[in-house]
C-alpha cells in the first residue's frame, strides 16, 4: 500500500503533543476491553482464532501511535515478512489517541465485524465515544489526518494478515476431510469432548506465519515416547494425572475453574492474558505508548504460542490422559474437565500464559503484584461446587505457572504437558521482546 505520508522523518512528531490527555490509557483501555467483550461474547471462539485476533489488534494499537514518541519505533521491519508501514508526513500534527482509536475500530472490523451482526454498530459507538471527547479541541484538518493514519497502519497491517495462513478461519476451524492416524497413544476427537464437533480443530494451525521469525524457527520439543507398561515414565505421567484426579482438593477445583476459560463461555486462554495486559497497564497508570507495546508484546506472544503449540500437538498427535487411564488404570475414572478438540503435546494454556508472563514481567518488573478478578460475577458451578473467587499472584510467572497445573488439575494434561509449555513460552516471549530491542 502506498501512503501519503510515506518517505518522511517521524521523530519530529513526537513534539506535537498538545493536550496531556492525549498521553493518557483511556482510550487503550477501551479498546482492550471491547476486544475482551467481542471474544467472550462471539459464538464459535476457538483459542487459536483469538490469539491472532489479539495479536494483530495489539499490533496495529502499537503502529499507530509509536511515532509519536521519542522512545517507541515501529517494528514492522523486524516482523515476519512484513516491510514497511505508513508513516506519518513530517511536522503533520497527529493525535494519537485519535490515530489509535481509528486503528482500533478499523482492524476490529477486519477480523471481527463478520462475526456478529451488530458488531459493527458497537465499534462505530466506541469509536465516536472516544472521537468526541477530543474533537471539540482540535482542528478539523487535525481529526481528518489523525484518523487517516491510524487507519492505513490497520489496512497495512490487515493486508499483511491475510498471508498467514489464518485469514478466514474463524468459520473453518473444523475439516471434516482430515484423516488422523490411529495406534497406540495416539489422539482421537472424543465422542463426548468440549466441542460438540467430534473433529479435529485447526489442524493445519501449526503451519501458519508467526509474528516473530526466530518464533517461527524453534525446533518442535521432545517428547516422553509412548510406553503402556507400569512403571515407565509414559506411564508414570498419566499416574500423576489419575491419582491428582482422585485427591482434588477444594482450592485445586478452584484453580481449574478459574483458569478454564472454555471459549464458549469466556474471553479464551489469550483474552486472559490480553487482560492481565490491561491490569499493568492501569496499575501503572503506563501512558498511551508503553500501553500500547503491551497489548501488542502480549498478543503477538500469544498468537505465536498457539501456533508453535499446534505444530507440535499435530506432529505428535498425542492422546490425552483419559484414553490411557481408561485402558490402563481404570475404567471407573471420570474426567474433571471434557477434552478439548486437539491432541495435548504440549498444553496451550501453559504455553500462552508463559509467553504473555515473560514479555508483561519484561516490561513491568518479576515483582508485580495483582489480583485477578476475570471471573468474578460468574454464576458458582454446582455440578462441582465451586464458586469464582478472585486470584492473587505476586508475580505474572506465578500466574501463568498456576494456569499450567490447572489443565493437571483438570485431568486434560499431563505434568509433562505442563513443564514443556512453559518452557516453550518463555522462549517465545523472549523472542517476542526482542523485536521491541
């Protein structure tokens, strides 16, 4: 796309700041928020779709403001296979919160407006909420330029999007044409599993674009072999599974709940880390810039995460606990959780939660404090006794360490499952920080 501000500094941008509310989070904020709200209330979410939802929301968030700061640049030179982005023309006076606000409502519309028919109504109402607390202000040259930005940073960034091999699949998560392989230890969609689709879902996720390269070049993790015989360590991680089952106790129900995050009910695995991102981002009161790299660190982690978590769940097509357990420990034990659509190695809840840790614990310290409150106002789940209290971490790693035990709890993963995400996210969200360098 060529741009009518291409081919100019930005730097000096950075001294057109008029108002001090045009530095604030407001409006970040808000736009984290609604992306939340579209991913808990859309029907047919599925964890992957929403990772690259927020992975190109909390991009393009960041484009379009970057320039008018000092201290941010933008990183689409350091991005997989994307080139240049527009820029803005020289000494042009720019507000930035109008430029996110238009980038916001623009990129939303291209990867959610489809899905809900009065999605477009909501992000039109946002926008203009947040255009008329500054246009009586500003000029209206100001406004025109401003919003024209931030909409060709979203258009630029859109057309990128749709050669990553995910464009359109929200309505193709299902393939009813894909052939798994069957044998011992390998995966089958359960018959009575989370989705009522017994298919595989995103199959072909693994092979698609991630944001950062180095991301994309990660070799696929090893993995314990298969082994039925008592005793070996194939064996002894789906023990764990069945005994931590049979010794649940009140607080590790809580933590499975809490952490379930089934995209038919809730925001998803990555809209919990996208709003861990708002937390720090309101605790600190961090300003329209720092705000921004948060969002786009934090979905561009988790985007990248579900799908080198999907390479290697296809390449191994591992089966989950409750196929072994049933045919090797016990046919009296009964799941905690029904299994999602995909094999387990390695868990996505232990992996995304990592990666978005590693990249918010770089940008706000190892020490930070916080309370979740995501699931609070949930209605108690009486078929298991548990009611949505409110969680506190001392830090975002002790966070995405409790998502991880969650899915043991759950009786989904394995603790190996577990260990290998984590460690993979930290990887990822280093590689991920390294593009902001």
């Amino acid at each position: 796309m060529v741009s009518e501000y291409v081919d100019e500094s930005v730097n000096d941008n950075a001294i057109n700041r008029s108002e001090s509310d045009e530095l604030s989070n407001k409006a970040s904020l808000a736009w984290a928020n609604f992306c939340l709200t579209l991913l808990r209330e859309t029907p047919n979410g599925s964890p992957t779709y929403g990772s690259r939802f927020v992975g190109y929301v909390g991009l393009t968030m960041y484009e379009s403001v970057a320039p008018g700061s000092n201290s941010y640049s933008s990183i689409a030179g350091q991005l997989n296979g994307l080139g240049e982005l527009p820029k803005p023309k020289k000494k042009s006076k720019i507000n930035w919160t109008l430029a996110l606000n238009a980038g916001q409502a623009r990129i939303v519309k291209h990867l959610y407006g489809f899905a809900f028919t009065n999605n477009i109504v909501r992000i039109d109402s946002l926008e203009s909420k947040i255009r008329d607390e500054f246009v009586p202000v500003l000029s209206e040259k100001e406004v025109a330029i401003s919003e024209s930005f931030g909409r060709e940073i979203a258009d630029a960034i859109f057309e990128w999007s749709k050669t990553d091999g995910g464009h359109g699949s929200y309505m193709k998560g299902y393939d009813s044409t894909f052939a798994w392989a069957d044998g011992p230890g390998l995966w089958n969609p359960p018959a009575k599993g989370q989705s009522p689709i017994p298919l595989p879902l995103h199959h072909n996720w693994g092979n698609n674009r991630t944001f950062a390269l180095a991301n994309q070049l990660m070799p696929i993790p090893e993995m314990i072999p298969y082994d039925y015989k008592v005793g070996s360590d194939y064996y002894n991680q789906m023990k764990a599974v069945y005994d931590t089952r049979l010794n649940l106790t009140q607080e590790e129900k809580e933590i499975a709940n809490w952490w379930g995050d089934d995209p038919a009910e809730t925001f998803s695995p990555p809209g919990h880390s996208y709003y861990f991102a708002s937390i720090a981002v309101k605790e600190t009161n961090a300003d329209i810039f720092k705000a921004a790299q948060t969002y786009a660190a934090v979905g561009m982690s988790v985007a990248d995460a579900f799908v080198n978590c999907f390479r290697t769940k296809y390449h191994y097509n591992a089966g989950r606990p409750f196929a072994f357990i049933y045919h090797n420990i016990s046919t009296l034990w009964e799941l905690y959780w029904p299994e999602p659509p995909f094999p387990a190695f390695y868990s996505g809840h232990a992996v995304q939660a990592s990666s978005a840790a590693t990249v918010l614990t770089s940008l706000y310290g190892e020490d930070f404090e916080f309370t979740d409150m995501s699931h609070v106002g949930r209605p108690d789940d009486t078929e298991r006794l548990v009611e949505y209290k409110a969680r506190h971490f001392k830090s975002f790693n002790e966070a995405a360490e409790e998502s991880a035990n969650s899915r043991l709890f759950g009786g989904i993963h394995t603790p190996q499952d577990n260990e290998v995400g984590l460690i993979e996210g930290k990887e990822i969200g280093k590689n991920i920080n390294n593009l902001f360098l």
